[in-house]
C-alpha cells in the first residue's frame, strides 16, 4: 500500500542518493589533487548499490571514507557508514578517469625517424588507464628520433625515442665563438657524434686545435667560454 511505502521510505536509506553523495565526496577528493583547469576532464562513474538492500536511514549526516593516501585513480571505493540511530557501513564502488589529449603518431614512423610537427596528432584518452612516458606536449617531441617503428595511431611513449644525432664524427661543422656582441664563426671536424645539449670536442680546420664545443642544431655547435 501506499502508506506502507512511505514509511520504508523513512525507515531506509535512499541508495541512489547514497551513491550519489559518495561520488560528490570523491569529486571533492579527486579535485584537491589536480588544477583547476583539469576539474571538467574528470569523469566519475558509480556502481549501484543492491536494489534489495535495506539500510536504516541515518538521523546524523553520513561519515565517508577513502582509505588509501595515494592520488585516487581508476578503480576506487568509497566507505559510507552510519553512527546514529543504528551503526552500519557499506563500501560504494567508483571508477575515475581524467581524459586528455595523449600525443600520437600521424603516420608510421620508421625507426630512425626525427620527428618533425606533422608527424604528430592526438587521440583523447584516459590517461590513468596509461602506462607511463605517454606525452601530452607535442614541442617536447619534436627533433627526438624513434629507436623503433612506430605505427600510424599509435601512442608515442618517451621509451620509443632517443635524442637525434645532430653529429656525426667526421662531419664538417660550423664553429660560433661569442666575445661579447661579437660573433665569430669557423668552421671545424667533430670528432665524435652527439645530440643537441651534448658536447663534444671539435678540430679547427685552420690551426688544428682541438675544441670544447657544445651541439645546437644540425652541424651546428658553440664555443664553450
């Protein structure tokens, strides 16, 4: 009967609203961990409780509980537990995700590839479901060279690259000593290969002496003064 219904109501905990205000708690939660500007990447979606549960309703606020200390991610569960007038707790199951752009590759990439913009795209991803070294910034990717194939679509993780070899031994490069506002520019040997931030030692082609040069672009270094 109606009437009966109405006191069950009363009697019982809503469980669709006990769910609800766990996920709330564990929005709440989630966001202390990330910017603000991550907020409406987040999504939270909640298991239902058993629709044949019967939990008396509570006539002090709901206590909630996250146990684990470390950032909430992926599969978590919440602890809701009633103090008053009867004790229970039950535990809420929840699953949190934070979808970004993760960089990707725009086309099969061979091994030895330097990767240049147009080589990169992005896919919107859960990037808690990710293994590690996945890059959401395309410019720190650029002029790093694959050490595999790479397939088109495929997420680009920083285990995939290397820094690319700006030199080479033997190659023939250009020399650029600052003295104040002056620029001098000669040319020279590496004598041995490197990446860019990377130093080597360098021949000047005119007087043979041997130079501590660091790398800064294809065949490119400057005088360490």
């Amino acid at each position: 009967s109606i009437a009966s219904i109405n006191v069950d109501a009363k009697e019982y905990m809503n469980l669709p609203t006990l769910v609800e205000d766990a996920k709330y708690y564990l929005q709440d939660r989630v966001f202390q961990d990330l910017s603000e500007s991550d907020h409406s990447s987040v999504k939270i979606t909640s298991q239902n409780l058993d629709a044949r549960l019967k939990l008396h309703a509570c006539d002090k606020p709901l206590t909630f509980e996250h146990r684990n200390a470390s950032k909430i991610k992926g599969t978590v569960s919440i602890k809701v537990a009633c103090r008053s007038p009867y004790t229970w707790s039950i535990y809420t199951k929840h699953k949190v995700t934070l979808e970004k752009p993760i960089i990707i590759a725009n086309r099969s990439l061979p091994k030895n590839t330097v990767l240049r913009a147009q080589d990169l795209n992005t896919i919107t991803r859960d990037i808690y479901s990710q293994r590690n070294g996945y890059s959401l910034d395309a410019t720190l990717l650029i002029g790093k060279q694959t050490t595999r194939p790479i397939s088109k679509g495929e997420i680009i993780y920083s285990r995939q690259l290397t820094q690319a070899q700006m030199i080479k031994k033997g190659d023939s490069v250009n020399v650029v000593a600052k003295v104040g506002n002056l620029s001098v520019i000669t040319s020279g040997t590496a004598l041995s290969d490197g990446s860019i931030g990377e130093q080597i030692d360098v021949e000047n082609r005119r007087s043979s002496r041997i130079i501590r040069v660091e790398i800064t672009g294809k065949n490119a270094v400057k005088v360490l003064l």
